[in-house]
C-alpha cells in the first residue's frame, strides 16, 4: 500500500489528463510502484480489513473502504471532455488555493520526447482565495467498478500524486440569497438585477473580487439538482490527480508568446497540443467559468495563427503575381 503523505507543502502538482494506452506508463510498472497519496484534509479512517472483495479492492490503490464511501474525481484539464470512465453524475464545482498553468510538459499525448507539448497543472496560489473551476465526477457505488476504475485512473495518471481537496459548489444557493453564472474578473463587485434591487453577489474569482456577502457553500452531492436520485448518505472523498515541480516532466513558466509557439507546434499521440488548449478554453467557457489563464494564452494562440495566415495569404499573392 502507498505511504500516505500528509506534507502537502513538500509537493507541488502534476498533470491530471493521460489517457490509458495513449503511450501513458504500463500498468505494470503502475502496479510495481502507485502514486502516492496526499490530503490537505485529515486523513481518513481506514475501515476494518474484511475478507470481502471490496476490501481487497480499497487496499491495492490506499484508499477508504469503497463499501463505506463515495468517490468523486475532480477534473480540471483534458477530464473535462475525455473522461474515459463511468461516473454517475457530474457537477461543475471549484477548488480554492491553486492555480491552473499550462507548465507541464507532454512528451506523449500532445508532444513527443525531444518536443513536449504543454498541458495544465495545479500549482499552490498565493491567494488562497482563488479558483480553479472544473468538473466533479462521481463514481459509481459498486466496489467491482471502482477497482476498475481507479486500475484505469492510475495508469492513466502513472507517475502522480492523489490529492483530497475540498470541492465547492459552482452555483450555490444559501437560505434565500441567489447568485448569478460564473461571471468574468472584469464584472463589478456587486451589481442589481434588471427585475428588482435585490443583490446579487457575483461569484469569488480572486482575492479583489472577494465580498463579505459572496455566497460560498461545499459542494453536497447529496442534496444537488444532479445527484443520483437514490443513494445513500456516506462520507464523501473527493480526489485529483496533480503534478509536482520536481517531477521529470515540468517545464515550468514562460512569456505567454513562448508557451502559444510551443503548443502550436506540438502534437503527440492523443492530438496536437492547440487542439488540448482550444478544447480546455472552450469546456471553461461553456461552464461560464473563467480563467485569466487559459484564456489569455488561448488568445495569444489565435492571434499567432491569424498572423500567419494572413502571411501565407500575402505570400500567395506575391507568387501569383510573379507568375
């Protein structure tokens, strides 16, 4: 069983979107060595060992007993539209104190070795405010499907760590208080909605968007619009798979033209990299969700590629007037 690590400030984060047999690592050198385990919340109980399947299950990957508990993956890059797993509900929900970054290389799914892409990893934010908005899938309740699931997932993530984090719903309602969609860092503070003056505060993007009044409440997939329409109430482990700065894989930061030019030029097994980028733009977007981010080098990416076809345009021009 993997040591449970509680030193979450000795790790920083790892990409979270391989895909199994896309070129990730072989399950059986996932097997020989799986990926640790971090919480940035108490650890849990284990359950009591029992002869049943499901504790063997629960055991293998160092997690509670999937008997007693239910599971939830959070997802913040390429999950969002691939997520190659059953789940029984989704919901779009956010994690506070990180920040997504396009700093992880890709050396297979969207790059090759000597020419990694750039994918997104989670990084500890200074402000402990901030979001990162993305997607909570939860899983289903049979222990049978869950070890498949996870087998899939830490092949999938080879090389990762699991991180519990506290996932916060991304429309919520308290008593009687409403909140509008997920707005951009650009909308005022407080605003009045056109049918009457009731406030409407907008939701948390940072730590200058941050109002007493701002609704905030943990996400219950017990009591949510999509739940299950049967399930019973057990305790709630919400993971993600994230990525560290000392892993062999990290690119680190660069000028936002850098990072477009990369990606523009990278493709790997799963797909060029601008198409991981514009699909990640866009899942944020469709969510009403945004991230200065992602969305500014999306835009630099976009104003390389319409320079240079209005390059090539010039260039045919020249050619055929030569002719």
């Amino acid at each position: 069983m993997p040591k449970i690590d509680t030193d979450v400030s000795a790790h920083h984060h790892y990409d979270a979107h391989q895909l199994p047999g896309d070129g990730s690592t072989p399950a059986s050198h996932v097997a020989a060595s799986l990926p640790k385990i971090l919480t940035t919340q108490p650890e849990l109980p284990h359950q009591q060992n029992t002869e049943t399947a499901s504790a063997r299950y629960h055991e293998q990957f160092g997690l509670p007993s999937f008997d007693d508990h239910v599971f939830v993956i959070f997802g913040y890059g390429s999950i969002l539209w691939k997520q190659n797993f059953e789940f029984d509900a989704e919901y779009e929900t956010y994690i506070k104190g990180y920040k997504r970054v396009f700093y992880q290389g890709s050396r297979d799914h969207r790059g090759v070795p000597d020419k990694p892409g750039r994918v997104v990893t989670l990084l500890p934010s200074e402000d402990k405010e901030q979001r990162v908005y993305g997607k909570a899938y939860q899983l289903p309740a049979d222990p049978e499907k869950l070890n498949k699931i996870f087998q899939a997932l830490d092949v999938r993530e080879g090389g990762y760590d699991r991180v519990q984090l506290t996932l916060f719903n991304a429309h919520p309602t308290t008593g009687n208080l409403t909140t509008t969609p997920i707005l951009p860092a650009s909308m005022p503070k407080s605003f009045k909605t056109e049918s009457s003056t009731q406030y409407v505060p907008p939701p948390r993007q940072n730590s200058s968007d941050v109002e007493a009044g701002d609704a905030e409440e943990v996400l219950d997939i017990f009591s949510h619009p999509n739940a299950p329409a049967v399930q019973p109430r057990k305790n709630v482990v919400c993971l993600c798979y994230i990525a560290t700065e000392q892993n062999e894989g990290y690119v680190g930061e660069a000028s936002m033209e850098a990072m477009a030019e990369e990606i523009l030029s990278c493709a790997g097994v799963s797909g060029s990299n601008r198409e991981y980028l514009f699909f990640l733009a866009d899942c944020l977007r469709a969510m009403g969700a945004t991230d200065p981010h992602v969305f500014e080098l999306d835009a630099v990416a976009k104003r390389i590629l319409r320079g240079r076809g209005a390059e090539f345009a010039a260039g045919a021009k020249r050619v055929a007037t030569m002719a």
